[in-house]
C-alpha cells in the first residue's frame, strides 16, 4: 500500500516544481520586438530591423524622450560599408512626432548588430517608420485653420475641404488658397524642407469682408449690399434680390467702404463758330 503511493507523491512534486519554474522561464525569456521592419519595402529584403518597446527618461520640458533597443541584421550575401537611415515615430492617431538617425558600418553577410536607440519626441509614440536618409520624407501632415472659419481650401489649386483641415503636404513649395463668400479671398506660401516634422499648424486671415453685413439675434449672418434702412425694416441686396428684414431681429451692421458713384455727365459739345 505504501509502495503504491510514492509514485503519486513524486508526480504531484514534480508538478509543484514545473509550475514554479515557468514563470521563472517567463522573466528571464526575452521581450518580444514591438515592430519589425525589412529594408527595402519593396523587392528583396537587405536589412532587418528589430525595435524592442518604447522605455521613457526622464522628462524634458515639452519633449519627451524615449530609448528602444535595436537590432539590425544583414540579410543579403554582402557586406554593407556604410548606410543611413531615418526612422520617424508616429502616436496613435498616426500623426509624426519625432524622428531620428541609424548608421550602420562593416556589416557583414548574415550578421546582426546590437544597439540602442534614444529619440525625443512631442508626444507619446506608439509605432515607427524607417526610411533611407538618401530620400527625402514622401510628406509631412500639418493642420490648416482661417479666421473666419469655413473657408474653402485649395492646395497647389486643387480643393482640399474647409477649414480647419488636416492635410498632407510633401516636400518643397506649395500655395495655400483661401476663399469664402463675403470675404477677399487670398494665397498663403507654403516651404516644406526634409527636417519638417508632423503636427504644425498655418493660421490664414482672410481679408476684409466685400460685401456689407449684418449680425442677426439668432447668431446667423447675411452678406449683401445694403440698400435702406428705416424705422422698422432694412433692405439688403443678396445674391441680386431684395431681403426684407425686421429691424428688431438684426443685432449688428457692418458696412464696407466703397467709393461714392461718379456721376455720368454728357460729353461736351464742340464749341459753335
């Protein structure tokens, strides 16, 4: 009876000490990476990238740093010299934050290369992009507001929506155009360079109003030409008719200048012999 039971004890010991082994084996195992990435996107693959997760410092100021630990492995049969590469950091909502710099030197067929990589950025990074340095950023996005508000946007005269707008620009010069009924509509000259990053924002004022206007109590606006006003009843031209309205409905006028109307006079006669 006795000689039955010893096996049984020393199957349930040896469960105990699995169970307390695993999470032992659980800690010293490494961390999985947070993003792989194969250098090229496209074609044959030449470099593998390898980010661990995102671990802060401590704070500074506006920015926020972070540091990964990288790995770089050579897929290809040959060595590579030299390379450079831009890895940009992107949070959540997609939006580009930072950016930063690899250089890798006399890697060797099939060999991986160990490192760490510490970034700043302007807000919390949840992903990465990499690129090689040789090429510049396909395009950056950067949030385009007007005052006032709604006016139709144009970039390099092609519409892109209302204001405020995200959009995105790519590198070099570009024209914003501005436009709303009632208003002067204008351009705004837009330079993006290589080391622009994500998130900015362009603030437009439009120019002064081309028509007269008038703020009713209901928070609502008419822009038009204004004819008359008397006692009880204001006339405004809009859009080539006559609007009748109620004076005590009408909460502010605001009237444009315009130049007093040359009168026409007859042409002057030849003088008589």
């Amino acid at each position: 009876m006795i000689s039955a039971l010893i096996p049984s004890r020393v199957i349930r010991l040896s469960f105990v000490l699995l169970l307390l082994t695993l999470p032992a084996l659980a800690k010293n195992a490494p961390d999985a990476p947070l993003q792989v990435i194969d250098w090229p996107a496209t074609g044959t693959p030449v470099v593998r990238f390898a980010f661990g997760k995102f671990r802060p410092l401590p704070g500074m100021g506006n920015l926020h740093g972070y540091v990964m630990d990288t790995t770089a492995q050579n897929l290809s049969q040959k060595l590579i010299p030299a390379a450079r590469f831009s890895i940009y950091l992107f949070d959540k909502n997609k939006v580009r934050i930072g950016e930063d710099a690899i250089a890798l030197s006399n890697v060797g067929p099939g060999e991986t290369v160990k490192f760490e990589t510490t970034v700043s950025t302007s807000g919390a990074p949840v992903s990465v992009s990499i690129q090689d340095a040789a090429q510049p950023p396909k395009s950056i996005s950067l949030t385009v507001n007007s005052t006032p508000q709604g006016a139709m946007l144009k970039l390099d005269g092609t519409e892109v929506g209302t204001t405020p707008r995200m959009i995105a620009v790519g590198v070099g010069r570009h024209t914003l155009t501005f436009s709303k009924e009632g208003f002067v509509a204008g351009n705004f000259p837009l330079e993006i360079s290589r080391d622009d990053v994500s998130g900015g924002t362009v603030s437009y004022e439009l120019g002064a109003s081309a028509f007269d206007s008038i703020e009713l109590r209901d928070g609502s606006m008419l822009n038009g030409d204004l004819v008359s006003i008397s006692g009880m009843d204001v006339e405004i031209r809009v859009g080539g008719s006559i609007q009748h309205l109620d004076r005590n409905k009408i909460k502010r006028v605001m009237l444009v200048q315009r130049e007093a109307p040359v009168a026409s006079l007859p042409p002057a006669a030849a003088p008589t012999p």
